[in-house]
C-alpha cells in the first residue's frame, strides 16, 4: 500500500509531528512471558547502530508521559489500556515533546541504521524492541504529474508496499505494538483481520516467539490467508458481521 505526503514549503516550520497508522484492531493476551534484563549490546547495535541513547532501566530512554483519550482528554497510566474508560474512544501516547525536542536532534538520527527504530524516541516503548529490524524506511518516491494537478511544488508517495516481511504499511504498527507486548511481558497476541494485518501479525509474532490468533471472516478469500498460516498462526473463522 502507498502513502502520499505533500513536502512542506517551509521545512524549518514542519516541527515534530504524529504519524499515524489507521485499520484493524489488535490486542495482547495470554501469561507473561520472559522480560528482557538489562541492555542487549548485539541487539541495540543491530537495530541502533552506535548512536543509540543511553540504557535506562533495562532499555533505551524514554520520553512517554501517560495515556490520553482522543475525545474526552481523561488521563491514564501506561499500562496495557485501549479505549477510554469513560468514553471509549482511542487512548494515545502523550509524550515530552519538549524533553524530545531538547534532546534529540538531526545529526543523532542520521548515522543511524535504515528501519523505523532509528525514530525510536517517537516511539512508545521504554525498553529494546523485539521485531523490525528490517521494517521501515521505505523510498519516497516523486509523484510530479500529480503535484502538477493539485498545484503543488512537490508530492512524494511513499512506497509500502516493499516494507518488510509482509509487504505492506501494516509492519510498521504491528512491530510496535509486539514489541510492547512483550515489554508488557504477554506471550500471545491477536488480531481481526481481513489480509494485511493478519498476515503482519503472524509474520512478526513467528519473529518475536509469540502466540497468535487470528479472526477472520468464515468466507473471507483463501488467497487472503495464505500467508497468514504459513507463519503458524491459529486461524479463527468467525460467521457473521465482521465488526
């Protein structure tokens, strides 16, 4: 899947922003599973290079605050929590943006090797992460017919659909939310899926040692599951609504 992003006229106005991913639903469960002790030197080598920040309580620095609802604002601790208590909409991580903003700077980024945990400090783990070490860091690529009629200076569409290991924007979020699966110390996650989250799920889950179980629709598509089975997932197929 691409993704299309419009380059700012001032980049210097840009600042920090949130990405965010959209579609699916998934969750951890199950009993907790070995917790990472202390820092992994060969791990954070492989995925950090020798720019990583400094070990902190068994992990990389942390700059989350708490948890926040999207709707109503009420705060929670970070601990394993989806949908607001009050209103059920999505929780989001807050985190010190200024703390961040402070710290990190381009030239601590750039030597980094080429996945999404070179952006590790925008990230919502306190430790090391699990899965990902090829994840991310897709070509942008120049889109100048379409610039031309929207009448912008510059359209970039970056290239998904070569993320790793399954080929879609879905690795990106499922390498994150893993990863603090096993953080939170589960060993089996879940998802409900119609192809590409089932298939990140499984991929990642198979990588990180972990248990999964995936809901799909009873007639979906044999095609869309292939993949999902190859990576020895338990698949569940469920009759009727999908939602």
């Amino acid at each position: 899947m691409a993704r299309t992003v419009a380059r700012e006229s001032n980049p210097s106005a840009a600042g920090l922003s949130r990405m965010r991913d959209s579609g699916g639903r998934a969750s951890g469960t199950g009993t907790p599973a070995r917790q990472p002790t202390g820092c992994r030197p060969a791990l954070r080598e492989r995925l950090y290079g020798h720019f990583s920040a400094p070990c902190k309580d068994g992990g990389a620095v942390s700059y989350m605050v708490h948890l926040k609802c999207r709707e109503c604002e009420r705060t929670y601790p970070l601990e394993p929590l989806a949908a607001c208590e009050e209103c059920w909409a999505p929780l989001e991580v807050v985190y010190d943006y200024g703390r961040l903003w402070a710290d990190l700077r381009r030239e601590d980024i750039a030597p980094r090797p080429a996945n999404m945990w070179r952006y590790r400090e925008l990230l919502p783990l306190k430790g090391e992460p699990w899965v990902g070490q090829q994840t991310g860091f897709t070509p942008l690529l120049t889109a100048s017919n379409l610039a031309r009629a929207l009448g912008a200076r510059e359209i970039y569409v970056k290239n998904d659909a070569v993320n790793h290991p399954t080929l879609s924007f879905k690795d990106r979020v499922v390498a994150v939310a893993l990863s603090k699966a096993r953080e939170f110390g589960y060993d089996t996650v879940g998802c409900s899926s119609t192809g590409n989250l089932a298939n990140a799920v499984a991929a990642q889950a198979a990588s990180a040692g972990l248990r999964s179980f995936i809901f799909v629709p009873a007639d979906l598509e044999t095609e869309k599951i292939i993949g999902t089975q190859i990576y020895g997932a338990t698949l569940v197929k469920i009759r009727g609504n999908y939602d």
